[in-house]
C-alpha cells in the first residue's frame, strides 16, 4: 500500500513541477525529457533483470547443489541459535539459514552479483514458509531491511571511484563507510525488532552481536594500520578466494555424498530464469517513477528547500552539496553512484563534499530496488512495515554519515 501511494506520488509531483516549468519558465522541452525517461528507464529495468539471469542461473544452481551436498544445512547450524531468535516464524535448522547467512556474508564483503541471487532463493524459500503469499511475513520484512541496511566491511568500489578521480588517499573513507553501515544495520535491526517485538537483550543474540562488534572493531583497526594499496589487494584477493572457495566446499561436500552434481545444477539453474523474469515488471515500475521524479527537477527542489532550512536555522550548511547522494541512495543505486562522482568532480574529490558523499554512498543499500525485487520475485504485494523500517535504517545510515564525516574530515 505504501509502494501505491509513493508511485502515484512521484508521477503527480512530477507532472506538477512540469507544468510549472512550462507555464513560467517555456520549458518547453520539459515534458519531452518526462516522456524519454520512462522510455530509458523501462529498458533500464528489463537490462537490469536481463543482466541478472545468468547470474542468477549460475548462483541458484550451486545452491542446489549446496542443499543437496548438506553444507547449507551446516551454516544453517552454525547461526540457528541467533536466527531462531531474529527469525522465530522459521522452523529451527531451516535449509534457508543457510541462504541467509551467505547473502549477508556476500553483502558485507561487496559481492553484489553473488549477494541478489542468493537474497532472491532465501526469499523465495521463506515465501514457502509464508501462509499469506500475497502478503510479506514477518521474517520476509526482517531478512529484507537487514539487507537494505546494507552492512559492508570492505567498500571497494568506492575506494576504485575515488583513486580513479585522484584522490591523495583513497581509503580514508573506509572507516566512516564501516561505523555509518553500522549504524544503519543497527537501527534497521532495532525498528523491525520493535514491530515484531523481539528481544534484542536476549543472551543469545547479545552474544552474536557482541561477537560482530568486536570483529568489525578488529577489522577497522587493522585496516587503518595499512595503506590503501594493501587494503585493495587484501579486499580483493580475501573476496574472491572466499566466493571461490564457497564453490568448491559446495561442489566438494555433494561429490563426498555422491550426489549427481551436474544435475542438481542444472535444477536449481532452472529456477533462476523463471525468478529473473517474474522481476521485470516489479522493477520497471519502480525505475520508471524514479526517473520521472528526477528529471522534473524535483530532487533539486527538495535539496536547495532544505539548504535553506538549514541555513536559517544557523547551521553549518557544507554538507548540503551531497544531499542529492542520499536522497537518491534510496532510489536508485547507479543514480547515486553518477551524482557521487558528480560531487567529487565538481568539488574535488578530497574536498569535505567529495568525502561525504562517498561515504554516503556506502553508508546503505537501495532500498526501493531491491524491495521491488526481493518482494516482486514471489509476487508479495503487501509489503506491510517493510518501507517504513528499511527508510529509518537508511535514515540513520545518512545521518550517521553526515555526522562522521564532520568528525573524520571537516
């Protein structure tokens, strides 16, 4: 009901601004521009899932393979405990476990082509789970703004962008990126927790959560001992060894228990054509809007209305510049990405503006995309608290970045 209203909001202000451009201003190209972004971006959205399918074809066959080998069902142990209490609709060593903990392990270490498909089979394996298919469960919503939130231990293609436009040191954003996700996962994980009334004191979860901490408070120590280049070479040689490796544990296992590898793959690969095609019209529609909402000037409007908000009120306004990064981070993760390399062009990429939008860039996940996706790919169409608590992660995410970076760099 919320996607309902906020779609038909986006076209409504659109059209509005439009026709003021046009009436006051002779833009008279306005609405030419209107009519060529949702044709740009409906096949935007049809590449995109285009571009999943071999993906997704590739990475649901190897789950199956994981599933009928046994190792999914050994993850699926090693979290059970913290699951079975973030997760209390999902029967206890639920296959699906094991699908969750590969997403977010894929996420936090920026292996996004590997991170939505395995997102996709947990959702469609909790969807089995789901009485209600036309509405989200509860551990749907959890899995998805915990995914939103977007927690990532190694930024890399931030810390690319920014050594590619120059910067005297790329990885000086690696640590506010870090406690800004942090920050964001925390919240998403506190709002949901807070609907569905979970326990967040539990000894159990308290003692995963600590175990995170002091892990991600290793891990930033350690990276801000060493230079950019060897966190480069660090991130991507641990990130593809691991997905490597994760391939070869799976295909390992199943040939130790005889099962008929090739076979199981082609099974599972089979589901991800179907899944690919099932999105198309999910995320078509949620591009579209965004791109309408943004060619109409609107975006701009909000940020210069709220530069001058700010400005009255007697605030330091130097962050305002990298407002059009988050307002769009929730929108749209390529248009967030243009308009944060816009900033460190237009501003310098080690200016105050070029760092904060860097790190607001990676302080969360697109939570309009892959609410489409995830939601679209078993056909949910009531997404329930899902947008609200997946906003107030990005919120806190933002913030927590705009806060950061004043500490770290201004």
């Amino acid at each position: 009901m919320v996607l309902n209203y906020l779609w038909v909001a986006f076209f409504l202000i659109a059209f509005c601004i439009a026709l003021f451009r046009l009436i006051v201003f002779h833009d008279i190209e306005i609405f030419q521009k209107l009519v060529a972004s949702t044709f740009d971006n409906a096949k935007l959205g049809f590449e995109i899932s285009l571009g999943l399918t071999g993906v997704m074809t590739l990475w649901l066959g190897l789950m199956k393979v994981g599933e009928r080998g046994g190792i999914i069902a050994v993850f699926a142990r090693l979290v059970g405990p913290f699951f079975n209490r973030l997760f209390p609709e999902i029967p206890k060593n639920h296959p699906v476990f094991g699908s969750i903990l590969m997403n977010f392990s894929a996420n936090m270490l920026g292996l996004d082509n590997a991170a939505t498909p395995l997102g996709l089979k947990a959702m469609k394996e909790m969807q089995e789970l789901n009485p209600d298919k036309d509405t989200a469960s509860n551990a749907q919503i959890m899995f998805l703004v915990l995914n939103t939130s977007g927690l990532t231990i190694i930024p890399i293609s931030i810390m690319v962008f920014r050594a590619q436009l120059g910067a005297a040191d790329p990885s000086d954003i690696f640590i506010p990126i870090l406690l800004a996700t942090f920050f964001s996962t925390i919240s998403g994980l506190i709002a949901v927790s807070l609907y569905q009334r979970i326990n967040l004191f539990n000894p159990v979860i308290m003692a995963y959560l600590g175990t995170l901490v002091l892990l991600i408070a290793a891990l930033i120590y350690y990276f801000s001992t060493i230079s950019q280049e060897q966190i480069s070479t660090i991130s991507s040689v641990a990130s593809n060894v691991i997905l490597f490796g994760i391939i070869i544990s799976f295909i390992g296992l199943a040939v130790i228990r005889k099962v008929n590898v090739y076979e199981a793959f082609i099974e599972g690969a089979k589901e991800g054509f179907s899944v690919a095609i099932t999105i198309i019209p999910y995320l078509v529609a949620i591009l579209v809007a965004i791109g309408v909402f943004r060619e109409s000037g609107a975006l701009g409007l909000l940020v210069d209305g709220l530069g001058y908000i700010f400005g009255v009120l007697g605030l330091n306004t130097d962050f305002v510049p990298a407002l059009p990064v988050a307002f769009m981070k929730p929108l749209s993760g390529s248009g967030a990405r243009g308009m944060m390399v816009e900033a460190m062009t237009t501003y310098g990429v080690d200016s105050f503006v070029g760092r904060l939008a860097s790190t607001i860039q990676g302080s969360t996940e697109t939570t309009f995309y892959i609410l489409a996706v995830y939601f679209g790919s078993v056909g949910i169409r009531n997404t329930r608290y899902a947008l609200i608590c997946g906003l107030i992660a990005d919120l806190a995410g933002i913030v927590a970045a705009i806060l950061i970076a004043y500490l770290f760099f201004h």
